[in-house]
C-alpha cells in the first residue's frame, strides 16, 4: 500500500514512528539515508514494514508491507 502527499518529511517520520510506538510496536530501524528510511514494526508476532521516502521537494511517500 502507497500513500503520498506534500507534507515535511521529518514531520511526517516523527508522527507514525511514534504514533506506531505508542500502540505497543518494537520499532527497528532498518536503514536511513536524507531521502529515505525504513523502519520494521513487530508486535505479538505481527510484522510490518514502513519505507519513508521523498520523491520530490516536499512530497513524501510511505510504503507499508506487512506479514504475519
């Protein structure tokens, strides 16, 4: 699933790593570079996976995948 729109992209970082946190998940951050991070989720046996990127100035994209 792909979600994208213009927003900050640290704005948009801090908001769902935290807000995912806050439910409970063990974050894992998974790589990191000034365009792009991605960050693991896991919780009770659930996985996920959240890829923050920016494609253009102030456009961010999240990519979420996930498994059981």
């Amino acid at each position: 699933m792909r979600y994208q729109g213009k927003a900050d992209f640290a704005d948009v970082l801090k908001h769902y790593t935290e807000g995912v946190a806050a439910l409970g998940y063990q974050q894992t951050l998974l790589s990191a570079s000034p365009s792009e991070e991605r960050h693991e989720f896991i919780k009770d046996g659930e996985h996920f996976s959240l890829v923050f990127s920016v494609l253009e100035r102030d456009v961010v994209t999240i990519d979420l995948s996930s498994r059981r």
